[in-house]
C-alpha cells in the first residue's frame, strides 16, 4: 500500500513538476542528457555562501525522470554544497519513495547527476 502513495506521488510530480522553469540569472545551470531512454535535464541553481537558494529544471523525459527532478529541487533548497555532493542512490530512493530499479535507474539519478555537475563547474569555474 505505501508503494502505491509513493507511486500516486510520482505521477502527481510527473503531471505536475515542481519548479519546472527557466531561471533568470542563475548562479550556475548544467545539461544532462541520456541517450539511451532520451530523458533530458537543464538544472539551474541560484547559490548564495555555498547554500542553494533556488532551484529550478527543465526538460522531457519520463515519469521517473520529471519526478525525481521535481522532487530533488523541492528538496535542495536550503541545503549546503556539501550536503547535496553526498546524495547517491539511497538518498534519492529516499526523495523518491521508491527503488525504480535497475531498468531506470539513470532516469531517477540523472537530475542529481545535472546538479552535482553543475556545482562541480561552479566550484572550477572558481578557481
């Protein structure tokens, strides 16, 4: 019964994402793209003393993808660099409510992948 509220959810997310536009002025934004399943992601942060103030995505792909983009940037906001450099699988099992499994498991990671690249070109764009 919990998988299917965590599923209810990932297709409110998917029909209806959260922070799912442009930004104007962001700190730094990063694309991601999977070849394989066509899911594509444009992550934008607004970053101010190593804190995310705002974020925000845009892009296609599927249910899983938009959701887990949806969901990552509602969860973000507020969080240190160093805390969102530490977000793997499990953690975003845990954004999620749910293990995809191994068939979309790039579909659910890519937006964090997009947003730790994306800090990682801010922090070398620094130096």
């Amino acid at each position: 019964m919990a998988d299917n509220l965590y599923i209810e959810q990932i297709i409110a997310h998917y029909e209806h994402p959260h922070n799912k536009s442009s930004m104007h002025e962001p700190t730094v934004s990063y694309h991601e793209f999977n070849p394989y399943c066509g899911d594509d992601v444009t992550i934008y942060l607004k970053i101010e003393k190593n804190i995310i103030k705002d974020a925000k995505f845009e892009g296609r792909g599927c249910a899983i993808n938009t959701s887990s983009a949806s969901m990552l940037t509602d969860y973000i906001k507020g969080k240190s660099i160093d805390e969102i450099k530490k977000i793997g699988f499990k953690k975003m099992v845990e954004i999620i409510g749910i293990d995809p499994g191994p068939s979309r498991l790039k579909c659910m990671m890519l937006p964090i992948k997009a947003v730790q690249e994306a800090i990682e070109k801010k922090e070398k764009d620094r130096q």
